[in-house]
C-alpha cells in the first residue's frame, strides 16, 4: 500500500484496514471528500456522525474500541466544541478540524492534546488530514529515547511523543542511555538534552557515532542555551537536528517526522543484507 504524503512521508507496509476510525462531519461534501480519499490511498473505510447525537450512539452501540477520531469543533447540537470535549473526555485520540488559525483557538486545542489540528480552508486540507492520520497508524513502529536530566522535561517530551502514538523510553542521564541503546536495537530516534551532569549531550552523540551511523539512529538535540553556536557544535558532533527550548508542539512533531522520514528512506534504499554479504 505505498502513500506519498504531502511533507514527503512515504509508506509502503501492510493495509490500514481494520481500524475505526470516527469522522465527526456534518458537511455532506467534505465527508465524501474525506471519505473518498482515505479508502483510496489508505484502504481506511471511515464512520461518519454528522451530529452530536449520532456520535454518542457511534460510541455507545459497539465495543470495538475506536482507534482514531476526526472531529469538527462545530456540529449541529454542539456549536461550542461539545463533540471535541466528549472524545477526548474518553481518551479517544482525536484529530481536530478548525475553519482558520487563530492564536486562541491553536492555543486550546494544544491544551487539549488533540493528536493534530487541520486548517479546513487549506487547498491541501484532505490530503493533510490523510497523512496525519497515516502517521498516527504507523507511529507505533518508531521508538524513540529521551535523555534529559530533568524529570519534568522527560514527562513533557514523553507525553508529547505518546500522543502521536510514538514507543518512548527515556534516560534520565548518558550513561543510561547508552545502556538502553545497547539493550533496545530498535530506537530509531534520540532526542537528548545539552547541559546534563557526568555526560553532556556533545559527548554522548560522539560516542554513539564512535559505533552507530545516521542510518541506524538519528539525533536531535535540544537546549534552552541562547547560545546559538551550540547547534553548529551538535551538528559537528554527529548529531543530526537542533531545536532550541522552548519549542512548540508544531516544531517538535515537524523535525521527529523529518528525521524519521529521512531514517526510513535511507533504510529503504539500501541493499538488502544477503546481497551485501553477495558482493
């Protein structure tokens, strides 16, 4: 089933049937926009609720749990986000739509931890909506290794990352990780903190790529340093990425995407290891 995402994700595994997935829609032509997109690119058949009522009995007549939601934040019967309220009330992940970006309303959708906010006067909007959903299904197949010092700022990543349906471990220092690097061969991603006691994250980088190339894993760093010359430093380092704290939602989920686009692309092309081992 390949999918070429509009940021350049691709995707070439097993179908994404089987999952239900709820679009909370009252719009006729969108539904069958989003409704027609999604079983044509991902074999995905949605269930739509049109209004607030249909979505209860949607939640309520079957016990087949629902492993994704897109939700308008205006239906008839619930004008005032009382649909988007209910879902996430039920931990269901949810995808929002919203008509335009207001600071505000990004703001509360944020707080919320919503999985994702789609712009419905975006040209590109159903094919953004696809491509999210996509990455939310398959996420799981990422693991990725926080290392940060502080216990606040490996809950903060860690809950991010969960959210998008991400396997996390964390470390709370570089000797820690590079246990769980050693232990796990299937981290694809680590995200680590600059300033940490013992090992910074300059020296942890080096000394994974004394052993581990980009193509296996890649790095990101992070710091709340405004010295700006500690992301040419990183980078030098072996590393990969470099954000500076603090950073939001959008930015965070921008670059892991990035990163791991580029780690899948690398692996996919490159030889298989029998033909390798031929030559």
């Amino acid at each position: 089933m390949p999918f070429l995402g509009v940021s350049g994700m691709q995707y070439s595994g097993a179908s994404l049937a089987g999952s239900r997935i709820l679009l909370v829609e009252d719009s006729n032509l969108f539904t069958s926009m989003v409704r027609a997109k999604l079983k044509g690119l991902l074999d995905i058949d949605v269930e739509i609720c049109r209004n607030f009522e249909e979505l209860q009995l949607a939640y309520d007549k079957s016990s087949e749990p629902i492993k994704l939601a897109i939700s308008n934040m205006n239906l008839p019967g619930a004008e005032k986000g009382e649909a988007l309220a209910y879902l996430l009330d039920l931990s269901i992940p949810t995808i929002a739509f919203t008509g335009t970006f207001l600071e505000g309303t990004r703001d509360e959708l944020i707080a919320k931890d919503v999985v994702d906010y789609i712009l419905k006067d975006n040209i590109f909007a159903v094919d953004m909506l696809a491509e999210s959903i996509c990455r939310f299904l398959t996420n799981h197949r990422h693991h990725v290794l926080i290392v940060d010092d502080s216990a606040t700022a490996r809950a903060l990543l860690s809950s991010r990352l969960k959210r998008y349906n991400f396997r996390v471990s964390v470390a709370e220092n570089g000797a820690k990780a590079l246990e769980i690097l050693k232990a796990s061969s299937d981290i694809g991603l680590m995200v680590t903190d600059y300033n940490m006691p013992d090992m910074d994250g300059f020296e942890l980088t080096r000394r994974i790529r004394a052993t581990t190339g980009s193509h296996e894993l890649r790095i990101i760093g992070v710091s709340s340093s405004s010295n700006r010359l500690l992301s040419a430093r990183f980078l030098k380092a072996g590393g990969n990425d470099f954000i500076l704290r603090p950073f939001i939602d959008e930015e965070f989920y921008c670059r892991v995407n990035q990163n791991l686009d580029t780690l899948l692309q690398i692996q996919s092309a490159q030889p298989p290891a029998r033909e390798v081992q031929a030559r």
